[in-house]
C-alpha cells in the first residue's frame, strides 16, 4: 500500500508559501535579533541542562539550535546584499 501524499500545490507555490512564513517570522525581530534570541534560549537551556544531568538529545538540540542560527545568519546576510 502507497502512504505517501501528494500535494496539489507546485513547488514555486510552496517556495512562495516559505517566503512568507519566514517574512512573518522576522516581522518583530530582525534576524540577528532573532539569533541573539536563541543564543539566550541555549545559554538557559545549557544551564538547565547542567542542573539536570543527563541528556540523550543534547547532541541533537544543539544541532537544531545550530541549523536556526546559521539560518538568521543567512536570512541576515540575503537582506544586506
């Protein structure tokens, strides 16, 4: 059996829907704003998690918060040019 779904939607109507979802995100925050917020979310998250102790996913949750700065930085780096 077949699971996959297919969408109606073309791939310039997704890449346009992105753009906007990603125009929204930096209406109220720059995006260096918007990375010097996450570097405040992981510095919290670092201490809380060396007051917990042990995390299988630290590895991953940094990667993650890693791929969103770079992406800010990106973002940031498109509206300069």
């Amino acid at each position: 059996m077949n699971n996959q779904t297919h969408s109606a939607e073309s791939p310039d109507s997704m890449c346009l829907a992105y753009g906007q979802q990603v125009q929204q995100l930096f209406e109220l925050n720059t995006p260096a704003e918007m990375a010097e917020h996450l570097w405040e979310i992981y510095s919290g998250f670092q201490l809380y998690d060396h007051q917990a102790g042990h995390n299988p996913r630290k590895v991953d949750i940094f990667y993650t918060f890693r791929d969103l700065v770079h992406f800010c930085q990106n973002v940031a780096a498109m509206k300069a040019a």
